[in-house]
C-alpha cells in the first residue's frame, strides 16, 4: 500500500487531512474543520479542499495559496474526476468495477506501484461510454479548478482511450469543446488541451491520436499540444517521432512524459526525438547534472507533480522529491497535480506542498505561479492577464497582512 492515500484519507505527509470537498459525501465535521483564514483577505466560495492543510506550512500561506490565481499545465482529464464525478458515472453504469462507497475508495486509490495505478486509472476510463460522460467530466473537472482559482489549464486527454470504447470521434470532439466553452462562459477557467499517445498501447494508438489531433475536419479549437503518456518501461520514446512530427507540422506543440518512472536518457529522447518544449514530470533529470544544465539553458520547463510522484511509487518521500535540485540548478519549474483525486491532492496542496519543499513565502509562491503562466500555451495578452492578476492579488493580500 502506497504512504500516499486518496482524496479520502490521510494527507501525503500521513498528518491526515480527510477530504474536505463540500459536495463529497462525507466532508469534515465543522469542528474538524481548519480555523477560518484572515477575514476580508479572498473573497467568493470555500476552496474545493481546504482540508489539505500541510501542518508545516503556516495556515495563513495555505489561505493565500487557495486565492492565488493559478494556471495548471499538467493534469489528466479522466485522472481528475473528483468522487463526486466518479460516484455520477458509476451511478450511470452501475456494472462498473469501481466502487461508489467513498470508503471504499480510499482503498481503490492506493497504488502499489505505477503498473497498478494505470490499471486502476484505465478502470475509471471504463466509466467514461457515451458523449454527455465526456461532457459531464469536463465541464465538472473545470468547476473543480475553478474553485482553487484556476484560470486556465492544458487539460491532457486521451482521445485514443475513448474512440477505441466506442465513443463517436466527432461526438467526442463536440462534447469537449461545448464543456470547454460552457465552462469558460460559467466559470471564466480558460481550457485547453494537450492530446496524449497512450505509449503502451502501441503504434496503433499513436497513429490513432495523431489521425484525431492533426484532421483539420476534426481537431478542435481548444487543442494546443500532443503528449505521450503511460508507462515509460519498455516503451520507448524515440519510435514515437513520426506522430510527433505530424503534430508539430500541424502547429502542436511537444509535451511528453519522460524520465517519470525511467531514467534521463528517457528525457534526452524526448528533447531530442519528439522535440519536447516541455517535460512531464523529468523528475529522473536530478540525476543528471548536463541535463538540468541543457533544461535551464534551453529553459524547458519542467511539469513537476510532487505527490503524484510519491503516490506511484517514483519518488520514496517527499522530502526526497528534487525539486530542489531544479530551482537550484535553473530550471523552470512549474508545479501540477496530475490525477489530484486519486493522489489524494489538489493543485493549492501541490502549491503548498512546494512552498514547504523550496522555502517559499507569497512573493515566492507568486512566482512559482508565474512560471506556469510563462511555460503556458497561451497567448501574450491571456498570459498577460493572469499575471497582473497575480500581482494585484498578491500586492493586496501583503498590504493586508
Ligand atoms: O485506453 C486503453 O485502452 C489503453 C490501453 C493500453 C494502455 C493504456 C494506457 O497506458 C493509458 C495510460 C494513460 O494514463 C494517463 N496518465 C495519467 N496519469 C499519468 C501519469 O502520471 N503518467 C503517465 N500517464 C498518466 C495518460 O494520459 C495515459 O494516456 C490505455
Ligand atoms: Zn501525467
């Protein structure tokens, strides 16, 4: 069993936050809650877990953390189906293997190893049969991320995953862009997606998603970058070129996973064979001093998911994680949470979970949000947007304190 537990139980460092969401079934007693933040410092609704609170961050770092305008560049579309999604979906298709008891679920999302969790994760695929699931996922993933003040996200979906169950390519295609667009128009969250090769599916997949993000009759507005995704063991990088290079010529930008859960020769092919701009995880680069020199240089940002990385087992212990080694080295860092319900986090618990890690206090944390906003493929005057927001906020809340 992983020291990392879902969204249900204990938090990563095993202080034991409990899952906090105000629509999960079973929130926190009011008495268990965290004691209220400075008044007057944020206003709108209650972040979606507040419950994640790292005793080692002061509490008033959490509550800045939870207003802080944010931009999210790594997180999977059906790994972010919160309980309260998973529970919808699996009423819709009650012969589902994945339970819709919240107790149970602790279990479900507790992963030996990172071969389980992709068979937990596949299983949560399952849920997702008909266009109005897609759309039911998207629009609530997006009101998720508005509730930790996200203002946009690279989403990364794989199509591949639902065509192949069934699912209409064009009836796919329309059911993310009207989440997409109905969620920008209800939430103001801007998104935008990355489309992922499933690795381990083989070259089928990724000729699959090159076809779907590459036919201008079918890709859609919001995709902005082709990724590569799954289990890197046995699955090597390099023979992915030719569908990389499809997207590229077709205006994606590059965005594998590498070096997650295999070494940095892993992220040298990705830099080299599928053109990265930036890296999933590259947490494996720590251990090589000329490629965090070649990341820096290059600025290459990498997408660091902390508790991701404890919860699959590629990193023993936070206090392990290198992130550290990074910043120190220059890399741009920018911080993410990969499948935040079934690593037991969120994005502001990744946020505070760097801010413990790396020393930060809020000029430092406000930055670290800015690197997201720099690493996004977004354009000039939307980055330009999210950073004055940053500002202002983060001005206020220091003329506050
Ligand atoms: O959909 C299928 O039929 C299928 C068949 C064979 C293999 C696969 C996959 O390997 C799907 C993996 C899927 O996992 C996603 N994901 C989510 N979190 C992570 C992560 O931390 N590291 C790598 N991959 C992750 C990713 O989007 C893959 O496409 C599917
Ligand atoms: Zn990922």
């Amino acid at each position: 069993m992983s020291n990392v537990r879902s969204c249900y139980g204990p938090s990563p460092s095993g202080s034991g936050p409990a899952y906090d969401d105000p629509e999960s079934p079973i929130s926190r007693s009011p008495a268990s809650r965290p004691a209220s933040r400075a008044p007057g410092r944020r206003s709108g609704e209650e972040p979606l877990t507040e419950h994640l609170v790292d005793p080692d961050v002061p509490r008033d770092l959490h509550a800045f953390i939870a207003g802080l305008p944010k931009a999210e560049l790594h997180v999977h579309h059906v790994g972010s189906a919160s309980p309260r999604i998973v529970s919808e979906l699996a009423a819709r298709h009650p012969d589902s293997m994945v339970p819709t008891d919240p107790e149970a679920l602790v279990d479900y999302f507790t992963f030996t190893d990172f071969a389980h969790f992709i068979q937990v994760y596949l299983s949560v695929v399952d849920l997702i049969r008909t266009p109005e699931d897609v759309r039911l996922l998207t629009y609530e993933v997006a009101r998720d991320m508005a509730r930790q003040q996200v203002r946009y996200a690279e989403l990364t979906i794989t199509p591949y995953s639902s065509t192949r169950r069934g699912i209409d390519e064009r009836a796919f295609m329309d059911a993310i862009e009207d989440a997409r667009k109905t969620a920008e128009a209800d939430f103001g969250t801007v998104l935008r997606w990355c489309f992922d090769i499933p690795g381990e599916a083989g070259l089928e997949s990724a000729e699959e998603t090159a076809r779907l993000a590459t036919d201008d009759r079918l890709r859609p507005e919001g995709l902005v970058s082709f990724g590569l995704g799954g289990p890197e063991i046995g699955v090597a990088r390099p023979q992915f070129k030719p569908y990389f290079d499809r997207a590229i010529a077709a205006g994606l930008h590059s965005v594998p996973h590498a070096g997650e859960t295999t070494g940095p020769q892993t992220v040298w092919d990705a830099l080299t064979h599928l053109r990265a701009e930036r890296i999933g995880h590259g947490t494996s680069s720590a251990q090589d001093p000329k490629l965090l020199a070649h990341l820096a240089e290059r600025r290459i940002p990498l997408e660091v998911c902390p508790t991701s990385n404890i919860a699959t087992r590629a990193v023993r212990t936070l206090d392990e994680h290198p992130i550290k080694e990074f910043t120190r080295a220059g890399v741009l860092v920018t911080i993410n949470s990969d499948d935040p319900p079934m690593f037991g986090t969120d994005l502001n618990n990744e946020y505070a979970v760097a801010a413990r890690l790396l020393g930060l206090d809020e000029r430092g944390l406000a930055d670290l949000a800015k690197n997201a906003v720099e690493a996004a493929f977004l354009d000039e005057p939307g980055k330009a947007r999210i950073r004055d927001e940053i500002d202002t906020y983060t001005s206020s809340w220091l003329a506050a304190s």
